[in-house]
C-alpha cells in the first residue's frame, strides 16, 4: 500500500528544530526516547569510483511513545531517493545534517523505517579498486542516514555488493554470498551491540592471510605487493595479535567479546590504527616493515597493535557516554599497550620507554599556549575530532600511572574489571570509573582528578639545596607553581635524584603542595647534580639548577642508569626552549655523549633533539658553520653501529640534516645504489625518502634524481604518493607556489599524509625566506582542513605548515592572523599556538 504524507507543511516548525551536527541536546533527546535500534544496511560499490555508492537502510527502534525520528544524514535533500515508515511512504523533513521523520508517521513500540539513499563519499576513502570507511569520531551519517553518537548502540546487519573479485570484510562474519556476473553480494552476519564510530567495512583488491593462533583464526588483509616483505611480517603480526589478546582476556577477566577478529592494513591511513569492533584497520607501513626496522618501530608496530586490540575491551565493549570522554579509551588503551609489549621486549627499558614516549610529546603541547584539559567539555560532535592529541595520547597515560600508583596495581586491575563488567556492550562516563575506584582507596580522587583531568597546563619544578659548613645537605625543597596563575597543585609521586661520583641516591617523595621537603636528604653531602625528575617519574617542567645542568650537559655518560639519562636529556630539552641552555651548546653535548650511549632509545630520543634544535633553533650561519662536525659525528655514528636498526637511526638523522657538499654528495651517491652501507639494506621507502631530500637540497640534477626515482618505484600507491609530492620539491618558487594553491580544493587534500609530506617540503627551513607566503594562507585554509579533514589532519596541518620556520617576521604573521581572525573556535587556536610554539620561542631566542 502506498500513502504519501505530506506531513513537512503540516508539522508543526518546532519539531522540526535541531542544530547543525550532532548537539548534546539531541544526543540526549534520542538516548532518551530510542532503544532496541538494529541497522540493516545493504551497500553497493560501483567498480567506478565516480558513480555513486547507492544503499538501503532498514532500521528497526523501540520508542516509547510516538516521537520524531531524527536521523543523522549530511546533504540529506540530494541524497535521500525515498522514505517509509512500515509499509507507508512518507516525506521526511530535510534540514542540513539531519532527516526527520515527524512523530505523527511513528507509534508506541516497534517502528520499521526504510530510507533508500545515496552515500556521500566523504567518510569511504574511496580508491580506484579499494575502499574503507573511517566514521570515526562522528562520521558514519555523512555515508548513511544513522544516530551518530556513541550511547546509541545497536546491532548492525550489513550486506556488501561489489565488483566480483574485490574482497570484503566487516565488524561481523561474512554469512552468505552470492555472485552474478560481474558483481558479487555478501551478507555480514549481525553485530554485537556497536556505536556507529566502529561500524565499519573495507572492500576492494586485497590480499588475504590466515592464521590460526589460540584455536581462533585470524585473518590479514593487505596490499603489499613485495612478496618477501609480507613474509618476513605476517608471523610477527599474527603473534603479536594472539598475545594481546591472552593477555587482555587474563587482566579483564573477560573473553574476547566478539565474534572474529581481521585485521586490514591500508596503505597512506590517516591514523596508526582504528579500532573497529572485530575488524582493525592499520597504516600499512607501520605493520609492514622493512629489514632495517628500528628497535623504536618494532616497538611501535608492536604498542599499536596491543593498543588497538585493547579497544576491543576499552572502548568497544564499554564505551564513552558522549566525546569528552574519548580521552578514556585511548588512555586505557596505551595503559594496557604498555603492559602488553614488555614481555615481547625482555631486552628493553621499558620505564625507560614509558618516559621517550609519553613525556616528549606530552610535554609538546602542554608547555604551549595551545595547550587543553584531558577532559573538556563537548557541546557538538562537529568539534570531537579536536579533542584528540598527545594530551588525550600521551599525557593521559602518565595521569594513569599516577593513577594506579595511588590506588595499587591489585585494586586498581579490580576496579577496571569491575567497571568492565559492569557497563559492557553499555556505556559509561570517567566519573562511573572513578566512582568504582573512590570506593577502594582512603585517598580523594574527586579532587586529584580535578587538579590532572579537568584542567589544562602543566607545573612548574624548581629545587633549593641548603647546605651546612660542612658541604652536606640541611634541606632540600622542591617547589610546585602553577606558571598560568591558578595555583593549581598536581599531587604527584616522584623520585629526586641526586648524583655523586659513579653513584646516585634516588629519594621517593609524594610531592602535594606548594613546597615539599625531602626529608631522606638531610645529612646527605652536597651532590654533583640534583634531577627532580629521577626515574622519570614526576610530570612538570623542571628548571634546572646552573650547576646541575652544566654537570649533566658536560658528564651525561658518567651517568651509569639509562633511565636517569633519558630523564636528564628530556629535562635538558626542556631548559632549551626555556633559554636556559644554549642550542649549540646542547648539541655539541649531545655529539659527545652519543658514542658512549648504551641504549637505543636514548641515541634515537637525543638524534631527534640534536635534529630539532639544528633546524629550528640554530640561525643559518651557526648551522651552517657546525654542519661539517655534526656530519662526520652522524657518518661515524652509522659506520659504529651494530645493529640494523641502530645503523638505520643514524642515517636516517644524517640524511635529514645533511648540508655539506660532501655530504649530499654521499648521500647522492647511496641514493643511486652506487655506495653501498655494510648491514644496512635499503628498500623502495628508503630511496624515496633520500630522493625527497636531496631534491629540496636542490643538488645538481635533482630534477632527474626524482624522475629516476618516480620511474623505479614499483608500489602503486608509494607511486602515486610520490608523483603527488614531486611538485613540492621543486626548485622552482612558481612550482611550489602552484603545490601549495592546489590545496584549497577538497579534492586534492583527500589523501591527508600526502599532503602534510608536501606541506613538510614545502616549508622546509632551507625554503623557510620563500614560504613564508604560504602561512597565512595555511592559516586560513585550517578552519576548512577542520571541517573536511580527519581528526589529527588540523595540527598535522599547521606543524607542516610552520616547521621550518624561526623567523620573528613568521612568528608575527601567526601573532597578527590570531589576532586578526575572531571566528575561529578556541580549540582551532589552541591547534594553531601549540604548532606554533617553537617558532615562537626559536623568535624570541634570535631577538633576545
Ligand atoms: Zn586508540
């Protein structure tokens, strides 16, 4: 039977009301009124990627008194075909974002609900022959009509359509398929309860890989077209899988909650990972990796993959009430990462780890301007994608540990299996876990969770020593400020150390106010250094004493502990930026510390400072003029090393700073195959990347060197990828003019990485005079990169855009647009005065 309401004209205008995107009120409005929501969707892929994605939904919801139905769904007016509610047609009403299915189509109880429709590509990453969906933090509705917020979770049934040879692959297992002609449709098996961010599906030409570890079998979808690559990994990440998962199942003393596990690995991801329920998405390149992986990439690889199958657990069995708590899933996420890989690393430091990983990027925006609370309050979903960074990443992690150390390992375990328990297939808010956790310790963790969660910033360390006539200590104290003025204390577990000659004393202290004495100092004689910071333990900038520092700058391998060396150099850092140690002078300690440094970790952690203050803090001359050092001490460093990964890490820094004509000569001549590097294999990633280098060096012949390097590409996508940076390598200032416009279309910002490498080359600091023309631009360009791009593509935006530049001319130009340019969101300046947070100071630096 048909019907066609005309209920739009009838219906009354405020029922009709909702705001763009998806707002908290309605959010709440439907969670309220809506439940048993099943999803039966049908996709179906044209081979060509310009045609339309076309699909019909079938959803079924419970209401609990006839109210309107709102749908999320981008362009719905173009995109809609028809509508109908049970078995009557109906016409819906269309405002931007949402389809709205009057209350007077609906009743008590059960509703049927038919949309046929047109998907928008936006979310699909569609390719010539393979595409994936990444709904993530609220995307799903620019490809469906759907409820687009993560306390509505529902049970999905998909069914696929695509070119006959494409393979599929979704959060459920495949139940069925049926195949004509050219074209086959496979039927998904229906989900376990899901929020639309980890619905997912990818199709297309890929490559399968089974495995059977634990009596479960796990399946890997690839595109490597290097047939010794993918079998030097796939064991490893099969493995690496399996154990994560034995271990998540013994520490939450839950099963596996779903059905099957795959895992996908997409070639130029936006992200590490993604954690669709049952079917992982990951950067290819991070899982594939080449013979001369370094230890921090196996490692890496390693964290990613426990981090994303974690998830499963954290984040898709129990998952945030609304988007300000997403911070929760990530942070148990790399809690649980950390706990998982050790094992699989006997030989590494792990706190040692915990520290390189976590506080270096923490610490790069919580020292800026642009820095955010962990925990901030979320009006609309269009904003979500800006609450992720290294502050939900990196420093909820460390809050974490804080956490746990104030709690105990034990209750704190039991408290998350209890919360797990509790709210699985559900949801939940960080104020249930805290809640559960309150009731197992005497502490007040409403209050320390005000003071690490809700506010933003970091404190400020400064140590005084009193000593007696006789040189030992009288009182050592440390001081906490708050260096935004609030007078907010971070209570805090910490270790002081204090150095002596081929010894040091590590001193445990619970630092909670303002000054805080260490009374197991008393007595002790005066030390060569004092690091508040000891075993990377306390969270703040630490200003160093002028003794201590110039002791560390000048001894740091007499220090015999690896950890305590790697939490001298990250506060050393720190005291850089803070002008209280001179660039040069940090890295000519660096070049004399590196040979005699032991672990891997610290050389990669101090090669990346060495590189970061080479670049952005050295005027040209001075860099100039300390290049011909800094490359024998880089070449040396390579010939020394006696791993691969080492060697690899070495070369690398050496082939990103290179400057001499020697040098580039070298490089030059490694690059055409010509000098070889004893246990250092090269593959097409490598070749690539010194190819890029030499070329914005604008070496004699570069133009050939990137067509020759265009040309011996084999990898289609690594192809494509390079043919689209070429233009930004260019010598030509016009070239890289045209590189740079080409980025106000949508269409050619798509591919995210590829655009942020040509960002990259494109400011340069060696173009740093030329590109300037480029910030102001870039800056205005970042409120659209916001609106269309994926979630980390604003800051990676902006750190392109502003990397290669010192000059207090560049850091105006960011100062004036800021205050210029009203309309922007807080966050989107935020994103803008973190990236610019070392221009500013490398600015300031060069004016003092
Ligand atoms: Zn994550």
């Amino acid at each position: 039977m048909f019907t066609l309401l005309l209920m739009a004209l009838a219906a009354d205008s405020l029922s009709n009301s909702v705001d763009r995107g998806i707002s908290e009120v309605l959010a709440r409005e439907r969670a309220a009124g809506y439940s048993a929501v099943r999803y039966d969707v049908a996709f179906t892929v044209p081979a060509d990627r310009r045609q339309p994605v076309e699909g019909v939904l079938r959803l079924t919801l419970t209401l609990s008194a006839p109210r309107r139905i709102v749908f999320d769904f981008s362009a719905p007016k173009e995109r809609i075909r028809t509508v109908r509610v049970g078995d009557t047609a109906v016409v819906p009403v269309y405002v931007e974002d949402h389809v709205i299915i009057p209350a007077e189509a609906t009743r008590q109880g059960d509703n049927r609900i038919e949309i046929r429709f047109a998907a928008g590509d936006e979310a699909l990453n569609r390719n010539d022959d393979f595409l994936y969906t990444l709904f993530v933090p609220a995307r799903a509705h620019l490809t469906f009509p759907c409820f687009d917020q993560p306390d509505i979770k529902a049970r999905y049934t998909l069914s696929l359509d695509v070119p006959a040879g494409w393979q599929t692959v979704a959060n459920a297992a495949e139940a069925g398929r049926d195949e004509t002609g050219d074209r086959v449709r496979v039927r998904f098996a229906e989900t376990k309860p899901l929020p639309t961010y980890l619905f997912g599906f990818v199709a297309g030409k890929f490559s399968v890989e089974r495995a059977t570890r634990n009596n479960r079998e796990l399946r890997m979808f690839h595109r490597e077209t290097d047939a010794a690559k993918v079998a030097r990994n796939r064991d490893a990440l099969f493995d690496l899988h399996a154990a994560a998962l034995a271990w998540l199942e013994e520490y939450t003393s839950i099963p596996y909650p779903f059905d099957k596990l795959d895992f996908i690995l997409i070639p130029s991801f936006q992200f590490g990972g993604m954690e669709h329920a049952g079917a992982i998405l990951y950067n290819a390149s991070g899982m594939m990796l080449d013979e001369s992986a370094t230890q921090n990439q196996l490692l890496n690889r390693a964290s990613t993959i426990a981090h994303e199958t974690a998830h499963m657990w954290f984040g898709d069995l129990v998952t945030m009430r609304w988007f300000n708590d997403v911070w929760m899933k990530e942070v148990f996420a790399n809690f649980m990462a950390a706990k998982i890989v050790n094992p699989s690393f006997p030989d590494v430091n792990h706190e040692l780890r915990f520290l390189l990983s976590n506080y270096p990027d923490a610490y790069s925006v919580d020292r800026t301007a642009g820095s955010n609370p962990i925990r901030q309050p979320l009006s609309n979903l269009n904003d979500a994608g800006q609450l992720y960074g290294p502050i939900i990443y990196e420093k909820a992690p460390i809050v974490m540990r804080q956490l746990e150390m104030v709690v105990g390992e034990q209750r704190f375990r039991d408290g998350l299996r209890e919360y797990l328990k509790t709210y699985a297939f559900g949801n939940a808010t960080w104020l249930d876990l805290v809640r559960i956790l309150d009731a197992k310790t005497p502490d007040n963790l409403a209050a320390w969770s005000r003071a690490w969660v809700e506010e933003r910033g970091r404190p400020q360390f400064t140590t005084s020593l009193r000593l007696s006539r006789s040189n030992t200590i009288q009182r050592l104290t440390i001081t906490m400020t708050d260096p935004q003025g609030r007078r907010i204390i971070w209570p805090q577990r910490m270790r002081i150390t204090l150095g002596y000659a081929g010894a040091q004393k590590d001193l445990a202290v619970y630092a909670n106010a303002r000054d805080t004495v260490v009374r197991e100092a008393v007595g002790l004689p005066k030390p060569l250094f004092v690091l508040p910071n000891g075993a990377g333990l306390g969270y703040g900038l630490f200003l160093l004493d002028e003794e201590s520092a110039g002791y560390l700058l000048a001894n740091m391998p007499r220090l015999g502990d690896a950890l305590t060396r790697g939490a001298a150099w990250v506060t050393l850092w720190d005291n850089v930026l803070e002008g209280r140690v001179a660039p040069g002078a940090f890295i000519d300690a660096a070049l004399r510390a590196l040979p005699e440094e032991t672990d891997e970790q610290n050389t990669q952690r101090v090669l990346a400072y060495v590189s970061r203050a080479y670049w952005r803090y050295l005027p040209q001359q001075e860099r100039l003029a300390r290049a011909p050092v800094l490359e024998t001490a880089l070449r040396a460093g390579i010939a020394r090393a006696n791993t691969t990964s080492l060697k690899s890490a070495w070369f690398s820094a050496f082939r990103d700073d290179v400057l001499t004509k020697d040098g580039t000569a070298w490089l030059e001549s490694v690059w055409k195959r010509d000098e070889k590097i004893p246990g250092l294999p090269f593959v097409e990633t490598d070749e690539i990347a010194m190819a890029m280098e030499l070329a914005v060096r604008e070496v004699p012949g570069w133009q050939e060197i990137l067509q020759t390097q265009l040309d011996r590409t084999q990898n289609p996508d690594r192809k494509a990828r390079f043919a689209f940076v070429m233009p930004a390598l260019s010598a030509d200032p016009q070239v890289r003019g045209a590189a740079f416009e080409r980025f106000h279309l949508l269409e050619n910002r798509r591919r995210e990485p590829w655009v942020t490498e040509s960002l990259a080359y494109l400011n340069h600091p060696l173009r740093e005079a030329d590109s300037e023309r480029f910030i102001r631009p870039g800056l205005e360009l970042l409120a659209d990169i916001q609106r269309t791009g994926d979630i980390f593509f604003p800051s990676n935006w902006t750190g392109t855009l502003l990397w290669g530049h010192r000059s207090p001319r560049a850091a105006a130009t960011v100062r004036d647009f800021l205050a210029q340019e009203l309309q922007y969101s807080e966050r989107l300046r935020w994103t803008i005065l973190s990236s610019a947070d070392d221009l500013f100071r490398a600015a300031g630096l060069s004016v003092r």
